[in-house]
C-alpha cells in the first residue's frame, strides 16, 4: 500500500473542507482531502427517485456566493429561483414567512393592541433572559409568539423544548432584532416605494443544476486538482494518531502523513478515529427527507412552505418543479421530517403529511412518496450546555494535534455554504486576495 506525506490532510469533502483545500492549496501546501461519501459535497446530496431528482434539504445559493468566486464557471447550471418563503400559521393559514407584521397585525386593531401591550409588558419586565423561548417573547411578545407559531416551529426543528435551546445560540441564528426593528421596516417600505415597477426583476437565488449535485462538485474537484489537491473520496477512514513522523492517517487505501490534520467530521467521527474513549456528549437531529410527486390543485403559490402549525411532523417543503419544470405532467418537491431518537418508518411520516396537509385543504389530488433519504447530524442542538461541551471537545482536539472547522467539525449550525466558505477564509485564507462576501440580496 502506497505511503504518501502532506503538509495538510483534510477530513471531510463538504464545502467546509473543499473551500479549507482551495485556501491552503492556494498558500502553497501540498493538500490531501479525504471523505468517505463516494464524491465531494458533503451534504449537499441529489438522488434519483422514478425519473426526479431530489435532493437532502434545500438547495438555495445567492448570486455572489463565494462557491462560485473560488471556482469560476461552477455556477454555470444553476438555475434562477424567484425564491418565495411561505409558512402555515397556526390558524391554517398560508402567510409570508417568517412572519407578516402586516397581515398578523396591522390589519387587525385589537390584534395590533394585543401585540403592542403583550411586547410593551415585556419590555418593561426585563431582558431577553437565557433561552430561545424568552429571547423570542422579548422580541416579539408573548402574544405574537404563540399568534405566529414560532414556538410549534422551534419544537419542530429541534425536537426540544425551546425554554432549553443556549442563548447563546439563538443570538447568532435567530436574528429577531432585525426582524422586528421599526427602523428596518421603514427602510423597506422607502425602498419599495422608490422602486421601478418597469425594472427587470432579478432572480432572488439560484438552485443547483438540474441533474442535482453531483456535476457541479465534479467540476469544483477538477479545479481544486489543478491547484495540486488530492481528493480521496470513499477513502474508508480507519484512524488517525499522532507519531514522531506526523500526523498518521490509516484508510482503506493506504496511509498517509500531514504535518497539519484539518477535521470536517462530526465531531463524534473524529473521537472515534482517534480511538479515544472520550464520550462526546452533543446530540443532533437526524432528518427525513421525503421525495413526493403531485398531480393536482397543490393550494399554495410560495417555493417553499414552512410547518408553523401545531400539527403535522413536517417541518417544511421544497417545491423543485416550480424552477426544475414538472416531470411526467407531475409537480415534485422534497418534505423535511426532523427526528428525535426514534426513527419512523418514511411511509409513516408520509402518512403524516399527507393527512395534515389534507386537513388543511392543500395538495387536493394525486400525491405519491417517490422515495426518501435520511441524514444523522443534520442539525446541531444547541441546548443550554451544548456551548460548554462543544468548546472543551475542540480544545481537546487541539491537544491531538487537530485543527477542526465546519457545521460538522464546530459543532456549528452553519445554516448556508457562503458562511461555511468565509469561516475558511478567515480561517486559512487570509492571504488570499478576496472580496469577503456581502450576504444575500435583500436581506434573505
Ligand atoms: C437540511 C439542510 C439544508 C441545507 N440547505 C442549504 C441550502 O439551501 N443552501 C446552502 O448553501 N446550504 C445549505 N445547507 C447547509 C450546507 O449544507 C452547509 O452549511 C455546508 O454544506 C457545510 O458544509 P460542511 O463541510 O461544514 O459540513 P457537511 O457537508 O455537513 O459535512 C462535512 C463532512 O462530514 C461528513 N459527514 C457529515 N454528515 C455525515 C453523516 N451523517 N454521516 C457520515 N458522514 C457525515 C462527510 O464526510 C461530509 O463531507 C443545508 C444543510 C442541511 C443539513
């Protein structure tokens, strides 16, 4: 078996770690990235289900993502989405998501002097207190809180009481401040008021190809083979140590040496190549993705349509045939189901759906389950001690000898690739000349 010697060694081919090997590569390093999914892209994953193409989660990039600045002409196949976010609310009716200020509130005066008396009272009794649920009644109001279906929609997602999701968390990923902020509405509504009906309109987001994923990454791996970087997909990680020679990295293809080992891995799968008995004690959402086709009147207009009712198991939907075009004379589109530590049968989370949103008045017609895709790790619970383990299990690797970045590796919920692709940069690639991101269009 071949022994070959790197100056870095990347474990896990997900964007963190493909952009991570752009950035040393580019600094000069001799760079090995190795996964043990068959190709790059981490969990950006389509497959085939009768002639479809489905994918794991969303598929949303924003023009000017940072994918496409680091290898040109990737973006090529994407095709524009005028990107719509709808959200059933607890009434069962289809508002704009996250939430409608105008529609929940202002049309209504007695709901509008509920909302400004139940946020006035909370403002007055104190802070944003230590979790999801108390940041968000400060910000929003007891009563728009439960009036929204923020909370149904917390539960949801993470499969925990939002009273135990960090602080700390919430802070970085919620962003209420923003969305509340009377300043920021004025702006908007100036905005809006300036604009020229006549203008183009541009497309809000871009979607990955139509064949799915698997191109696109193809093509992101050739340029990062022209910049001298090794990529070993289905490489079979067996373990890593530490040895006078280097960092020693054992696989089903042979082993390796790196003077630097960059982790991407849930940070369960690194402890576990390290052979260490540590028990890491974090816990992630796994999720079902279901692969459905329509024929029929679906009820709704938006791309994308969020579960902030109190029923149903769903949490939101993907509609793919609204950009990809119909296949068969069939609308297609992906359901998200996160999971606790039980994991349902996909007929029976099929069920589920079909019945709520029947109940509902949606998807009237011809609804079938194609197939269906599950992923462990796909979000990180971030309760209230979550912080403090993350923290001491990176130091922990650091005394291994290991750098670790990434949703994965950081324990991190990373909720968009460019930000995966700046923490990098940050990370490894301050000497690259680069024009740092500037977020999405219009705020999204
Ligand atoms: C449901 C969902 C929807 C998303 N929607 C979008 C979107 O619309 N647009 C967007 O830009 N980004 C989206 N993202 C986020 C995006 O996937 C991440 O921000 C980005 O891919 C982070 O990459 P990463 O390399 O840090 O981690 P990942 O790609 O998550 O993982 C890195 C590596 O860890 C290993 N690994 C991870 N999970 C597992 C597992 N379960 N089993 C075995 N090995 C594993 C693999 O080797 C993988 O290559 C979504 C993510 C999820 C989970």
């Amino acid at each position: 078996m071949p022994i070959d010697r790197f100056d870095a060694a990347i474990l896990g081919a997900g964007v963190s770690g493909l952009a991570s090997a752009y950035f040393l590569a580019r600094s000069g390093l001799r760079v090995c990235l190795l996964d043990d999914y068959p190709m790059p892209g981490g969990n950006h994953i389509s497959r085939d289900f009768s002639g479809f193409t489905f994918d794991i989660g969303s598929i949303f990039f924003y023009p000017g993502n940072p994918q496409f600045k680091m290898f040109p002409g990737s973006d090529a196949d994407f095709v524009p989405v005028d990107l719509t976010l709808g959200r059933i609310t607890p009434q069962g009716h289809i508002r704009s998501y996250p939430l409608s200020i105008k529609d929940e509130i202002l049309k209504q005066p007695w709901r509008f002097l509920r909302f400004a008396l139940s946020l006035g009272r909370q403002k007055f009794l104190g802070g944003p207190g230590t979790n999801a649920e108390s940041y968000a009644i400060y910000y929003l109001g007891a009563y728009l809180y439960r009036e929204s279906g923020l909370r149904n929609y917390l539960l949801r997602f993470y499969g925990i009481d939002p009273q135990t999701i960090s602080l700390h968390f919430v802070e970085r990923r919620m962003n209420l401040t923003r969305l509340t902020s009377l300043r920021r509405a004025a702006q908007d509504l100036v905005k809006r008021m300036r604009r020229n009906p006549a203008a183009a309109v541009k497309p809000h987001a871009i979607a990955r190809p139509v064949g799915g994923f698997s191109n696109h990454y193809k093509k992101v791996a050739e340029q990062l083979h022209s910049l001298g970087v090794e990529i070993r997909c289905a490489a079979g990680l067996k373990a890593v140590c530490k040895t006078p020679a280097g960092l020693q990295i054992d696989t089903a293809c042979g082993t390796l040496f790196a003077k630097r080992v960059i982790n991407t891995l849930p940070l369960q799968m690194v402890f576990g190549l390290l052979g260490s008995t540590q028990a890491v004690e974090l816990s992630s959402t796994k999720l079902c993705t279901l692969c459905c086709s329509f024929a029929g009147d679906r009820g709704f207009k938006t791309v994308v349509l969020y579960n902030f009712h109190d029923k149903g198991a769903w949490k939101r939907l993907t509609m793919h045939s609204d950009y990809y075009g119909k296949h068969a004379g069939r609308e297609f589109f992906d359901v998200e189901v996160t999971l606790g530590d039980k994991r349902p049968k996909a007929e029976s989370l099929f069920e589920d759906f079909a019945a709520h949103t029947n109940q509902l008045g949606l998807f009237r017609g011809d609804l079938r389950l194609e197939g269906s895709m599950d992923l462990d790790f796909a979000y990180p619970v971030c309760d209230l001690k979550a912080e403090e383990r993350r923290l001491r299990l990176i130091d922990l690797l650091a005394q291994s000898g290991i750098e670790t970045i990434g949703r994965q590796g950081l324990f991190d919920y990373i909720p968009h690739s460019a930000i995966a692709i700046e923490a990098a940069r940050e990370r490894y690639g301050r000497d690259v000349p680069w024009v740092p991101y500037s977020g999405p269009p219009n705020g999204r």
